[in-house]
C-alpha cells in the first residue's frame, strides 16, 4: 500500500484548488476563516512565555506532541516515545531556565524511564534507571523529554541508518541522510517540532548533521560540559561532548550555560554578545585527507569567506599544516577500537557472542579492524594525544579556523548504509567527513553555522573552529553571523508549522 506523503497531499491538495477555479462562480462555497498558527517560538522564548503565564508547559508539549506526530512518519528521527511521561512532567511544578520546554534525548544516553538503545538490536529492552550526568542537568533546568532521537549503532558513521529502526530522512529532501550521529535530533529541529534537542560530538556528530539539516550546532570544548559518569573509567583521550542543536543561537548560548561542569576547569562562560572586535581568519577550503570537495559546497564556502570580508574580518588563505591522511588513519584505527569495544558491551548485555545478529555489519568491520591493528593502537593513541599542542599552533597568527563542514551536501540515503559493502561505505565516509574531527582530538571549540544552500536546495554550513577553551569567541562570532544572514525563518520543504 502507498503512504501518502506529505508532498502527495500538497500536490492533491494544488489540483483541488485548480478544479475549484474551473467551477462556477456560484457554486463555490463560501471560504472559512482561516486559522492563524502560533508563532514558533524558540527555548528562550518559550520558556518565558511559560514563566510569564502567557501558556504552559502542558500546552507547549501538547502542541510538540502534535508537531512530531504530523511529521515524523515522513522523516523516521523519533526511536522511543515518552509522551505520557512528558504530559505527566508537564503537569507537574518545573523549575529551571528551561521549564516546560519540550525535547528530545538523543538515544545515546540515559533519560531516566527511558529506554537506550545506542541504535543497537542488541540492547533491545534496555531502559534507564537514571539519568546521565549529562541529561541530569537538562532535567534540573526543567526540560520536558518527549522521547529519544535516532541516532546510528552507537553513533560510529556519519548517517542515521540503524537496522534496528531504519533510516532516518532529511527534512530538506526525503531521500537524503540527515547527517549522523545526531541525525535524528538535527531533523527534528529543522522539521520545527522542538526549537533544540540533545546531541553529541565524537568526531563531528553535532556539527556534520547540523549543516546538512539547515540548523545550528555548536561543539563544546572538551571539559566544559559533563560527559563521563562520575566512577566510569576515562578512555585515554576523551573525544567526545554533549551539547545540542538548535535553532536559535541564543538557545545554544544558554543550554552551553545552564550546563556548565562545576569543576574549576574553566571559568563560567559570562555574559556573550555579538562579536565587536574584528578577527584574523584562515580559509581552509580543503579536505584534510586529501579528498574531492564538492562543487556546490567550494562556492557555498566561499560566499561565506566573503561574508566574513564584508563583515570587516581579514580572511587570509590558509592550509593546515598537518599530514591529513596520517591524522585520518589514525583516528579511524582509535575510532575503531571504540566499536570493538561497544561489540564487547552488546556481547555481555545481551548473552550472545558478538555477530551479526547483536551488532552491525558496520560495527563488525570497525572491530575486525581494530583486532587486525591491535599492536598499533598505543602509539596511535601517543599520537593522537600529541595532536592537541600542534593544533593549538595552528592559531599563532589566526583567531579561528573557517572551513566547510563536509565534503559535499547530503548524500543519499543507502549510501552510507551499516550493511553495505565496508570499504565502499568508508570511502564514502571519508569523503563526507572530511574537516571534523581534528577539533574533536584537540578538545576544541567548533561549530556549524547554517549560512548556505545548494542551488538543490540543501543546507550547507559553515565550520568555524577555534583553540580549546575560546568557546565564548565562536559564540559571539556566531551572534554576528545570525544577526548579518538570519536563517530562522528559511524552513525544509517538510516541516510541522
């Protein structure tokens, strides 16, 4: 049976019209009013319009509710559904500078009452006792989960394909990846169901399906933000973050504030205004491994090299000085032996041995790699972690990094699929991701900025990069950028409102 999509009913809704125009006059029946729709507010202006009286909490998860289930039968980015539990929460006395606002957890990690599921067939039945040390501080400031967000298995590609839930679709164009890992979260942002949801970072996994889904997505500094559960063994280099995607840059700036670690790391971010001073920014076009950068993304990136200029900024041409195919490879290996040890997770949770029937084609392949380079990974881990003092020099003589986020819009959905042929869908991989994860090695700064568009229509952001600690900086530049080009308002062909 065919489903009819949402452009199916606006195309049969067109030839309705047309019809109508071919009727006689007086049979036309009179038109009825029009109902206007809400606004769609963003976090801030939600949650003060909730602490004002003006709505409730209960009315803005009602009316989420309502958007996600307009909407996500086309775009597949909702794993588990928590709605009564929302309503339940909404009822209740919330406090916090987010009250009453309504999101999405990203299925990596634990929402109390939650299932996670890590993408993973193998963790099917698995729910939260507690929450994360992360999502603890999105519940205190008084966010209202309505589910958890598709993610890949255990976040370890650049699509949202899990075979336990199957792939999720970008809102600009149905048959196209919304990016990974947080895949499913960028979506339900751009659709305009919630004005942010959690995601998280590990080697480009807010930032790439920020730019591909049209929406603001901001990694933190390694440390700003909780991550590891207090008692869990560090890996030896933390690569990952927790943040979100947004819609909104002020929304970014006050989920980045409320959820500040208190650990003396770093000083409290402070108030943050659009950026004054003008900065020294190194143009870096190209892909670091050395691969093929996409038409539509070298013009959609050098507009915004010119937007900076016009801006008052010096942008000055600039290749990174780094082996770009050394750095990659080794990343991949310490990606990899991540994967194997997830195999090694699914394995106990589950009883079974590791095989293709608790984990991904994708997962084993990563895995296999790991085992076959197993004497390699502590001088690769040597390396990696030397990496952050050469990417801090990268910074003698330039304020941030200005390069692409990907090397191409979109890909089609099925390209980067967890059960295709393993070195097809890593080239595939290393093509796209191809800026990203230096920052994550370096525990830096960086962020997408939804500046661009294809002549296609699909989204194309703009990676702006700092040293570790400067996020205050890529947060103003980010505010000036917004207020220069808005994007707001630009929304995906499927969208809620």
């Amino acid at each position: 049976m065919m489903r009819l999509t949402r452009r199916a009913a606006l195309a049969g809704g067109a030839a309705t019209v047309a019809l109508a125009a071919c009727s006689p006059k007086s049979i036309e029946p009179e038109a009825a009013p029009r109902a206007e729709r809400p606004a769609f507010k963003d976090g801030v202006a939600m949650a003060a319009a909730i602490a004002a009286g003006e709505t409730t909490a209960l009315a803005e998860v009602e009316a989420a509710i309502a958007r996600a289930r307009a909407v996500d039968g086309e775009i597949n980015a909702i794993v588990s559904e928590t709605f009564e539990s929302a309503r339940s929460d909404a009822s209740g006395v919330l406090s916090g500078s987010f009250a009453g606002v309504p999101t999405f957890i990203k299925d990596l990690i634990d929402w109390r009452g939650a299932p996670t599921l890590k993408g993973s067939r193998g963790l099917a039945g698995h729910v939260a006792s507690s929450d994360s040390v992360f999502a603890a501080k999105w519940r205190q400031a008084g966010i209202v989960s309505l589910g958890k967000s598709a993610t890949p298995e255990a976040g370890l590609i650049s699509s949202t394909e899990p075979l336990s839930h199957g792939p999720t679709h970008n809102p600009w164009d149905l048959s196209r990846i919304p990016g990974g890992s947080s895949g499913g979260a960028a979506a339900l942002v751009a659709a305009r169901i919630v004005p942010f949801a959690h995601a998280s970072d590990g080697g480009g996994s807010i930032r790439i399906p920020a730019s591909t889904c049209g929406v603001f997505g901001f990694k933190p500094s390694r440390d700003r933000l909780p991550y590891t559960q207090p008692g869990a063994t560090p890996p030896p280099l933390q690569i990952s973050v927790n943040h979100a995607v947004t819609i909104s840059v002020r929304d970014s700036l006050e989920l980045f504030r409320m959820a500040e670690a208190a650990d003396g790391t770093y000083p409290p971010l402070g108030e943050v205004q659009p950026l004054k001073r003008r900065l020294r920014i190194g143009f870096a076009p190209e892909p670091i491994g050395g691969t093929a950068l996409n038409p539509d993304t070298r013009d959609a990136i050098e507009k915004v090299a010119q937007l900076c200029r016009e801006l008052g900024h010096t942008v000055v041409d600039y290749t990174l000085p780094m082996d770009g195919p050394k750095f990659t490879d080794a990343f991949i290996l310490y990606w990899a032996a991540g994967a194997a040890d997830f195999a090694r997770q699914v394995s106990e949770f589950s009883g079974k041995p590791i095989g293709p029937d608790i984990v991904e084609p994708w997962t084993l392949g990563l895995a296999a790699m790991a085992g076959a380079r197993q004497a390699e990974i502590p001088d690769t881990v040597a390396y990696l972690l030397g990496f952050e003092a050469q990417y801090a020099s990268f910074f003698d003589n330039l304020d941030v990094l200005l390069t692409p986020v990907t090397g191409s819009p979109a890909v089609p959905i099925g390209e980067q699929a967890p059960d295709g042929d393993f070195d097809t869908v890593m080239s595939s991989v290393l093509n796209f991701v191809a800026y990203t994860s230096p920052m994550n090695v370096a525990g830096a700064a960086s962020m997408s900025v939804p500046l661009e568009w294809s002549p296609a229509g699909l989204p194309i952001g703009a990676m702006f990069s700092a040293r570790r600690g400067e996020d205050a900086l890529l947060f103003e530049l980010a505010l000036e950028l917004e207020g220069a080009r808005p994007w707001a308002d630009r929304k995906p062909p499927l969208n809620a409102l």
